[in-house]
C-alpha cells in the first residue's frame, strides 16, 4: 500500500521530477523538432564558454580552500570537550546558514568602500583596496564563509571513524606520528574529506542569490557565472530562453555527475565506519 | 588523541580558531554596528550610535510587509513538510520499504540541483501546460515544500531509526494499541526530535530563499530577500535599513540554531547526507 507517501511522491514528482525532464526535453527540441542547435550555439559562444569555465573555476577554488581550511577544524573539534564544541557548533551553524542576500550585504559591511576593515586599514594609513564585490576574489570570501562552517559540520561526524584505538595501537608498535597519519589517519579520512570537497564545489557552482546581490551592485563588468546568466535571461530577455535552458542542463549535468561521484566514494570511506 | 598535544600543534590549533573566530564574527559585528550608526564615513568605529533606524524600519510598511510574508510563507511551507513528509517516511518504515529509495532519490534532487535552474524548470513546466496559474503564490508554496522538503525527511528518517519505530509499532500493535494511540503515543513522542530539528531547518531555508521567489512569483509577492536585493541594486543608501532587516533575519536564525543545538545537546545535526551511521540499527 502507498497512500500515506502518494502526497509526498506527487510532490516530488510534479515540482522536481516533471521540471527537471522539461528542461533537459527543453534543451534539445526546437518548435516540437529533436535538435542540438542550441547547444551548438551555448558552446561557441564566448560569453557562455566564460561563464561555464568561470563557474567551474569558483566552485574549484572555493572547495578547496574550504577543504583546507575545514579540515583541520573538523578534526580539532571532534577531539574537543563538549562545552567548547557546542559553542563552536552554534557558531558554525550560523555561518553556514547566513547566506543569501544578508551576507551579500554583510560583504558591504566589512569590505565595501565604507566597510568597517576598509575604514580601519585607511584610517591606519594603510592604502588598502578591498577587491570588488562583483570580482572573482570577492565571490571567493564571500563563498567561504557559508561553506567553510559547511565543510566542518558535514565532515566532524565522520572523523569518528579514525578511533583513539588505532591511535594507541600505533603507538605500542612504537609508530610516530607522521607514521600513523600517512599509513592510517589520511587513509581513513580521504573518502569523507573528498565527499566533502565534492558537496562543496556542487554547492557553489548553484549559488544564486549571493551572487546575483553581489554581481548587480555597482559593477560595469560583473564576474560570468551559468547561474547569473540564466537569471539574467529569465529576468530581461524572453528570446533567449532556450540559451538559458541549455545552461541550466549543463549546471544539471554537473550535479548529477559530481552526486554519484559523492555516494561512490562515500560508500568505500564507511567500510571502516561499520 | 590521547596524546599530550605538542606546543607548536596547541598554538597553531588556537592561531586557526582565533582566526576563524575572526572570519566568522566579523560581519556579524560590522552589520550590527551599521544598524546602529549614525555617520560612518571616516573612522574605524561609528561617530555615534542610535535606534533610528530600527524606529524608520519598524515604521516601513513596504519592509514590515516584505517581512510578515516571509514570515508567513516559511511557516506554511514548514507546515506541509511536516503533513506530508511524516507519514511518507512512517510508511516506508514500518509498512512498504520500496518507498524508501524514491523518497531517497527525491531528496537528492533539491540537494543537488541548483535552486534557480528548478525555479526555471517549473516556470517552464507551468508555462507550458497551466499558464493560468504561472506567478501565484501558490506555485512558490509548493515549489518552496518541494526543495526543503529533504531536510526534514532526513531529520524524521533519523530519529526514527534512532528510536527504532519498526519494532516500537510492532510492540505497540502486538499489545493491542489501535493506530491511532500508536501515532499518538509511541510515534511522536520517539520522533519529536526529529521533527523539531526538520521543522527549523525548512523554516530557515525558505525564509532565506532568494532563487525561487525571485523566478517564480517576483514583485508580486515581495519577500525580505527580495526586499534586500532590490534595497541592495539601488544606488541610494539604504544602507542602514539593509542592516536591520539583516540583523533582525540574523537573530531569528541564530534563536533557531540555539533551540537545535541545546535540543541535540551539542551533537551536529547534519551528516554527510545518505551517510548511515552506526546509531541507526538498519545500516
């Protein structure tokens, strides 16, 4: 029997199943015809080559620095006591649910022309230009700061599988440190830090509302993203729709590939869990 | 690790908290003193400080109203997450596990796909076969329960395999408990967790939520996001008025995130998703 899961599953099915295969029917038909013209015409052109190896290149850089920096974090909280780890748990969690238009602001805020670090570093004397809100550097701080807190919070669960065990086990075998780490600890870990790198960059590579905020502020040559384009297409040019819908395919393409990527690699790294 | 942390790893350990710290509080800290500034043009630290501008944007119908809609529009969506999702995810528990990898593949889809191409994917659906109900409020509800419907299943998923609600209901139907005393009795007060935990993520991800709004109902419906980057595209400065919306929308989530934190007593809520961990007994 289904029905108490029917009003569910028709959700899912008509507001994410039905859209999604209208936009990938979308992008390969033409007035009813089966053809691949519009993406023929979105991979020549220079303004959506640019703005597809752009968004690639963001997501990149934005999900590494976060691995970077999130995972040491992740592990140091993990081996935290309870107290100060709830703290920095509150903390993190709302870094990494602030984000959208207020964080686009709080970007003012800190590093506009009258932020609170540019007014400090001017008054100080030092001559300090804040990177432009619309530029790459810009999207990268912004980016990080919802997506490192991100990075922590997915991946401190599962550095409980690295056990204190193995740990004391290394050291009756009179193993050091860097030898425990190399043969054991990076090895466990790997799989959970590249599933999070993975969650990361798709995340990024999806970021609208941030960017759009940022993008529209005072800026005569914003960064190109795929998702900027498609708004901007959805918002102001109705004849270029089928543009915006080959875009949106490949940002789907993306999601899919780098999802089941994540669920392989996570299912080698929970060997060790279980 | 049990063992004693060397000198260099303990200062580079408090050299990165403090800087994440930094990183972390810093905007926090310059929007709040913006919403309280009277100039700011010169020095490191506001001229002076006031409550002006939360008397001005308290006394904005156009914010105040942007702010009651999105008020409105979370919890309603909030509210079908809960009617719709807890019995699907009870169901596929207890009675017809093929529910469970739809419902699983479902989730993965709002968790992968960028908000604005499923926006654009139902704009063009509905476009196409039901133009007369394009740009209602309606269609935002529905597509909003749809992208954080997964956060919430997730939730319920866990606390019911943490409370092992198979063999609970299967207890309570053995002692001869009626359906109804089985939901009431055993399953809400195992899951309430659960349920809490959900219900605050789904409110926080469709009070935020710019993409969906912006394509799908637009100006006709003006949220806080959209009021925010509408304030933010103007020229003008609105400066000071962006800064109260933000810190009042900051204070609602971080009220939100205390009452999860203290409610999971310091545990993280979120897992890497489809990961099972070895509390839940099914793994």
């Amino acid at each position: 029997m289904w029905l108490p899961a029917v009003p569910l599953l028709l959700l899912i099915a008509v507001a994410l199943v039905l859209p999604a295969l209208s936009l990938v029917i979308g992008s390969v038909t033409e007035d009813g015809q089966l053809t691949l013209d519009g993406w023929v015409r979105v991979l020549t052109r220079r303004g959506d080559q640019t703005a597809i190896l752009t968004s690639l290149a963001l997501a990149t850089v934005v999900a590494t620095i976060a691995t970077l920096v999130g995972t040491p974090v992740a592990w140091l909280l993990s081996r935290m006591l309870p107290v100060g780890r709830a703290t920095w748990l509150a903390l993190l969690t709302v870094g990494g649910n602030f984000g959208g238009i207020g964080l686009a602001f709080a970007y003012f805020a800190v590093l506009g022309t009258v932020g609170m670090v540019t007014l400090a570093l001017q008054s100080l004397g030092v001559d300090f230009l804040p990177p432009r809100p619309s530029s790459f550097e810009g999207l990268v701080l912004v980016y990080l700061y919802t997506n490192v807190p991100l990075f922590v919070l997915l991946t401190m669960p599962a550095m409980g599988a690295l056990r204190d065990e193995w740990w004391e086990a290394a050291q009756v075998a009179s193993a050091t440190r860097w030898q425990f780490w190399r043969r054991v600890g990076i090895p466990v870990l790997t799989p959970f830090i590249v599933a999070g790198w993975l969650l990361i960059f798709t995340w990024s590579i999806g970021i609208y509302g941030l960017a759009y905020a940022l993008a529209g502020a005072g800026a005569a040559t914003p960064t190109q993203l795929i998702t900027l384009r498609i708004g901007v297409i959805l918002k102001s040019d109705v004849t270029e729709t089928w543009r915006a819908n080959v875009l949106a395919v490949i940002l789907m393409g993306i999601a899919i590939v780098s999802l089941v990527t994540y669920r392989a690699i996570l299912r080698r790294g929970l060997r060790w869990v279980t | 690790m049990s063992a004693p942390p060397r000198r260099a790893g303990r200062i580079g350990s408090s050299l990165l908290f403090g800087l994440l710290a930094v990183y972390l509080l810093l905007p926090i800290i310059a929007v709040l003193l913006y919403s309280l500034a009277t100039v700011w043009r010169a020095r490191i630290l506001p001229d002076a400080f006031t409550l002006d501008h939360y008397v001005r944007v308290f006394n904005d119908p156009r914010i105040l109203g942007a702010f009651g809609r999105s008020f409105l529009l979370a919890s309603i969506v909030t509210c079908i997450d809960i009617l719709i999702v807890v019995p699907a995810a009870y169901w596929a528990r207890i009675r017809n596990p093929r529910i469970t990898p739809l419902l699983a593949l479902g989730a993965a889809i709002p968790f992968a796909l960028p908000y604005v191409v499923i926006a654009f994917g139902i704009d063009r659906l509905i476009g196409e076969f039901v133009p007369s109900i394009q740009n209602t409020l309606a269609v935002l509800i529905v597509a909003q329960a749809a992208i954080a419907f997964p956060f919430f299943y997730w939730a319920v998923d866990g606390s019911m395999a943490a409370a092992g609600i198979e063999r609970l209901s299967e207890a309570a139907e053995t002692c001869g408990a009626r359906p109804r005393q089985i939901v009431r009795r055993i399953v809400f007060p195992a899951i309430r967790m659960g349920v809490v935990t959900g219900s605050v993520l789904v409110f926080a991800v469709s009070f935020g939520e710019f993409a969906l709004a912006q394509v799908l109902v637009g100006s006709a419906f003006e949220t806080l996001p959209l009021w925010q980057a509408d304030a933010m595209l103007q020229t003008t400065g609105r400066f000071n008025d962006l800064a109260v919306t933000t810190v009042l929308s900051f204070v609602l989530l971080f009220l939100l995130a205390v009452v999860l934190v203290t409610w999971n007593r310091g545990q993280t809520v979120r897992l890497l998703p489809g990961a099972t961990t070895q509390k839940e007994g099914r793994a």
